[in-house]
C-alpha cells in the first residue's frame, strides 16, 4: 500500500505526521507493506503550515497512479465559523500568521487540489483518508454528499451541512473513504488503516511502539442501529 499525504498550504502539522509516523513504522514492522511519502497538489515544493510558519517539503507530486491511499490533513489556524471570517480575509494572497481556518480551507480549494480528489473519489483503486479538517476540504468541494464522516467537533455542524452524514465518532470507515476526528485522531487513523490494510499483528506492534492506545470505536454502517437510551 502506497501512501501519499497531501500538503496545502495552511496544513495542520500533527495531522500529517501523526499519520506519518505510524504509518511509515507501519512500513518497517511489515517488511515494507506499506510506503509513505509527502507530496502536493502542485509538485516538490516547501509549503507552509498554519502554525508558526512551520514548512514541511513535499518530496514530488499527488499522482494518482502511484497512490493506493491518499492521506488530506485538515488545517490549522483561528478558529472560526465561515460568516465571522473579516470578508479582507478572505481574498486572495500570501500565507499570513493565524488566518481562519474557514479561510486556508477555502483557499486550498482553489488550487489544484480538488480536481485531485475528485479523480481519487471516483478510482475504485485508491482509499481516500482525512484528519480533522481534511474532510471538510472534501465537502466544501461538494465531494462527500450521502456519505458518512466525521471531522473536528468544531466542524461537525458545518460537514453536516455539505449533505454529509456527519458522525460524532473518533474514526469513521465509510469504504473506501475513512476519516478522522480531531487532529490527534491522525494517530487511530493510522493504527486503524495498518489494522484493516496489513493485519492487526502489524498494528498492535506500532501501537506498542508508540505507547499509544486507540481511542473509540471505529463506526461503520453495520449492523442494527441502537436503541434510544
């Protein structure tokens, strides 16, 4: 399994290498069963994050027909609702320090990016996962329509919107579409992708390695619905 986690910027840095880390110890605990790899709608490139200014590079471009799982972090910033972002702010330019998160969101999704991600939604070959924010990029680009997922709590009302089912668990298994949480969700996300990718053994191994237990149950529309309580 070959992943490639996508970096715009404005990216929450704990998103992309939570997910990362284990995955690439994933890797190296499977005899090389999965790879791992940076990349960016726009190609080999230094991009910024929106915490502090903090730059990962991105070593080469999304290619879809190398991915088998294609990773898309949320991004980090101001938080705030879409209506209460200064209308300045919103238009065009550079990277700034603690920008709304609405807004980097948004802006990401005038680049190449979603007709990247549409193109993946579509290939029955290629899994699509996100963390915290990253399925709200998703959404807002009209991609997540009829489906279930869940984001950052902030952003549950918002997703909901976008015609998503938005669900309030930590890691959502919708097929071939698997999101996270919050952003230390990256963590589960990447346990629960070797787990249901390589094999539990696997997983286990790079749970120990990190000395970090799973949180929550992995949803997925199986099974009889609950009662009420």
């Amino acid at each position: 399994m070959h992943v490639q986690i996508v970096l715009f910027d404005g990216f929450d840095p704990l998103d992309v290498i939570a997910p990362y880390e284990v995955l690439y110890a994933g890797g190296s605990a499977s005899g090389g069963a999965v790879t791992v790899e940076l990349v960016s709608a726009e190609g080999a490139r230094e991009v910024i994050s929106g915490t502090g200014g903090l730059a990962l590079r991105a070593d080469g471009p999304l290619d879809l027909e190398r991915a088998d799982l294609l990773l898309v972090p949320g991004a980090s910033g101001r938080v705030g609702e879409p209506g209460e972002v200064p209308e300045e702010e919103a238009g065009a330019g550079g990277w700034k320090q603690d920008e709304f998160i609405p807004v980097l969101l948004g802006r990401a999704l005038s680049t190449p990016l979603p007709a990247f991600l549409e193109r993946a939604m579509d290939d029955p070959r290629i899994t699509v996962a996100t963390v915290c924010g990253g399925s709200l990029v998703l959404a807002m680009a009209g991609l997540l329509e009829g489906r279930h997922a869940t984001t950052h709590h902030l952003g549950l009302d918002m997703l909901d919107a976008t015609g998503a089912h938005a669900v309030r668990a930590r890691v959502v298994d919708d097929g071939d579409l698997i999101t996270g949480a919050g952003v230390t969700s990256g963590l589960d996300l990447g346990l629960y992708l070797l787990e249901r990718e390589v094999g539990p053994q696997v997983a286990h191994a790079v749970e120990e390695l990190f000395s970090h237990e799973r949180r929550g149950t992995v949803w997925r529309a199986q099974g009889p619905a609950p009662a009420a309580f």
